[in-house]
C-alpha cells in the first residue's frame, strides 16, 4: 500500500481563502476589519519566522496585524500592561503571544491574563475547560488543523480508535479532547507508556506529537491507518552538502508511507494549516465579538 500524502499546503490554501471571503464579507456588511495582535518577547529566531510569517499572512486574507515585538529583559508588568492594553482594544480581536517566553516570564500567568474571549490560540485555562468539556471555546490552532484534515480525509470519525502519542497542553491534550468531540476511542500515549508499539498498532487514526525525529516507523502502523505528524525536527543532512540540515516529523515517513492509507509529510503538512487556523480563528473572534453569525465552515 502507499499512503495518500495528505497535502497540509493546499488544505490550508483553502482555509486560507474560506477566511478571505468571510473578511470581505464581515467588512462589506459590518464595516468591520477583524484584527490580529501578535506579541514577540526577544529574538529567538524561529519565533520571529514564526511571527512574520503570520502577520504577513493575516495581512493577504484582508485581516489587520498588529506586531509588538519587546526587548528580551522586557518586566513582566510591562507585558502584562501591553495585554491590558490589547484586551481593552476593540480593533484587536484576537491575540497570541508568542511561545516560549524568556525565562523570566510566567507563561501561565501571561497567558491567562489575556481576554479568554481574544485568546485566539485557546491556551487560556477557561478555553481549556470549555473544550474539555465540550462547550464553545477558542480551539488550540495546531489540533483544529488536525481534526480539520482528518475530517477533509475520512469523513466522519466516528467508533474509530485514535492514539495521540503526546500529552502537552498545547497540543497531545486539546487533540485528544477534540478527538473525544468526535467520538473516537481514544487513547493518549506518552514517555511511560507500555508497549507504544502495540499501542499504536491498534490505532486507525495516529497523531504523533512528540518532538522525537522519525520514532514511529511503519511497523508500528496498522495497515490502512491515517498519520498525522505533528513533530518538527531538524536533523543533519550531509546528502546536502557539509553542515546542512533538514526537517522532518517524528514519524518515519518512508517506511510509514508504504503501510498508512493516508499520511501528512514534514514539511507541508500540519505545519501551514496551524497559521490557517490561526486565521480562522482570529474571524471566529471577530464574529462572536460583534454578535455576528460564526463561519460554521472555520471551526469545530
Ligand atoms: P512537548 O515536549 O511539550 O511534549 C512532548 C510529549 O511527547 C510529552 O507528552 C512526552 O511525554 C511525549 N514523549 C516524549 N518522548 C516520548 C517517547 N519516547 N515515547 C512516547 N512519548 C514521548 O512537545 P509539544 O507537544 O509542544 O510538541 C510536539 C512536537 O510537535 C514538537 O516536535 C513540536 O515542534 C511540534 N509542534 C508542531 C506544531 C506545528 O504547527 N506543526 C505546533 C506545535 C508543536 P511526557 O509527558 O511523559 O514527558
């Protein structure tokens, strides 16, 4: 068998232009532009890629982006002000902070200073309780991409055994409990697991998010199975010359792909539809805002 490469660049192409048309719809009848802030504490470069890459994409879909980049040693009263300020905002309707943050920075008390109702990537404790237990919520971006490919490639999801192999906050959790929305039997493996082979073997549906180059092979996969790699690693490539590197997943994609029915690669896969998602939910925001009608084709 070779797996259906589920392409995650045009899943999120699509997104992409499903949240265009809902802006240029929000604008035309509401006057309204929904907006995006996005707050970089230092100049870790992988978060800056990160940060520009989304401002520029929230810009093509017709969205206002806000970026505030701060200094490294920046006081944590100084952000937590800065995200007063954005809360009490009504052309920001949407607001990330990007992750990590310098060391001396409470994540926790950071994220949960922001307006659940604004926290665009879900990671606020009242959008964690609302999606564990099955309310309305700001979905996390990278499991809405998930579900929302797994959708696009198996339909219903119903009675299907799923194995999150991961049990972050930001990811393994929240993938799990939309899973569970879904119906799915699911089970979240993690570094104690027994036997994560046999586990995984069982799975129709397996998420791996792990942060682990290339773990899962394809002799942990049930034959048929759908793959969604979560990972990004970047490993040494000295078929590219000394010193190169390249990314891949934490999943085996050569030897996975000869026995999944359908697989995302690394990269291009979960990865695009994560900003996608970021997109759409920044128009979510927008909608339940301004008491306007909600894309019922943007979220879960
Ligand atoms: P974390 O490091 O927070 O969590 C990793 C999880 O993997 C933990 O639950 C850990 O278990 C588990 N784990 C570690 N080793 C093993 C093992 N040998 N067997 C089974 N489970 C193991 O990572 P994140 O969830 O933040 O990210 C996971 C990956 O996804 C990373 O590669 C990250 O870069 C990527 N990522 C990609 C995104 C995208 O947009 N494509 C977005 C976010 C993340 P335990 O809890 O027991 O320690």
């Amino acid at each position: 068998m070779t797996a259906k490469i589920i392409d995650g660049k045009a899943f999120a192409a699509t997104v992409r232009e499903k949240v265009a048309v809902h802006v240029a719809r929000i604008k035309k009848d509401h006057g309204i532009t929904p907006g995006l802030a996005v707050v970089l504490v230092g100049e870790d470069p992988a978060s800056q890629v990160y940060v520009r890459s989304k401002g520029k994409m929230t810009v093509e879909v017709g969205m206002n982006s806000y970026e505030h980049k701060l200094e490294i040693d920046t006081k944590e009263a100084d952000l937590l002000a800065l995200i007063d300020q954005l809360n009490n905002d009504p052309a920001v309707h949407a607001i990330l902070v990007q992750l990590p943050l310098p060391d001396h920075l409470n994540e926790d008390l950071v994220i949960n200073s922001i307006d659940p109702a604004k926290d665009v990537d879900g990671f606020h404790i009242s959008n964690v309780g609302l999606l564990a237990t099955g309310q309305k919520s700001m979905v996390p971006c990278t499991p809405l991409g998930c579900l929302m490919m797994l959708r696009g490639q198996l339909g219903s999801l119903s009675g299907l055994d799923a194995v999150v192999i991961g049990r972050s906050n930001i990811v393994g959790k929240p993938m799990a409990q939309l899973l569970i929305g879904d119906s799915c039997t699911v089970t979240v493996a993690h570094s104690r697991t027994k036997d994560l082979p046999d586990v995984v073997r069982r799975a129709d549906i397996v998420i791996a998010a792990v942060g682990r180059a290339e773990m899962v092979p394809g002799d942990w996969i049930k034959k048929g199975a759908t793959v969604i790699d979560v990972g990004i690693n970047r490993i040494d490539a000295p078929e590219k010359g000394e010193g190169k590197t390249r990314l891949v997943g934490d999943v085996d994609f050569t030897s996975a792909s000869a026995v999944a029915g359908a697989i995302t690669p690394v990269p291009g896969g979960v990865g695009p539809m994560t900003i996608a998602c970021l997109l759409a939910n920044t128009v979510t925001a927008c909608c339940r805002a301004n008491g306007l009608a909600e894309p019922d084709d943007l979220t879960v």
